[in-house]
C-alpha cells in the first residue's frame, strides 16, 4: 500500500512521520555522535519551530499517543528470560 501526505509519497515510516510533522524527525531526537554545537543549535531550531507554530505540540502529542495505543500490547508486554537447557540439566539464561 502506497502512503501520501498532500502530495509527497512516504516510502517508509520515518518518511510519513516527517512528512506529517513537516520536520525532520532529527531534529527532535538528535542524531549519534552530534557535537554540543550541533545539539545546540538542534535544539534552538526546534524551540523556534514551536515558538512560530504553538499547537505542533498538541499534534505531536496527538499521534504519540495514538502510536502508544496501537502498540501498547507490544510495548508493555512483560519480558520473560527464557530457559536454557544444556545436556539435560535446566540452566536458567542471563
């Protein structure tokens, strides 16, 4: 199934995202290996996107929570170790 926003095709789930806030997601979480320059000036290009568009915050808000329903099973499933067997004997896994 093809996804667009207006109209731009969002080849995968980052794309949508971006195309939806109209930003890219970097911006937001950063990117490995960034320098306190770069994150400073990150984050004051994000301050000033808020600042020029307030209710972003709400949309943002909006699809978080939307994302965080639709997977909430899998996000809060409990995480059970698994059993190792060896030789017979039942060892329990690290």
């Amino acid at each position: 199934m093809r996804a667009f926003v207006g109209a731009h095709e969002a080849l995968n789930e980052d794309e949508f995202i971006e195309l939806a806030l109209g930003t890219p997601l970097e911006l937001w979480l950063g990117v490995e290996d960034e320098t306190l320059e770069e994150r400073a000036a990150r984050l004051d290009a994000g301050r000033d996107i808020l600042a020029d568009d307030p209710g972003l915050i709400d949309r943002v808000s909006h699809i978080a929570a939307l994302a965080i329903e639709e997977h909430a099973a899998d996000l809060f499933a409990p995480v059970v170790p698994r059993q190792a067997v060896r030789r017979g004997r039942r060892a329990v896994a690290a």
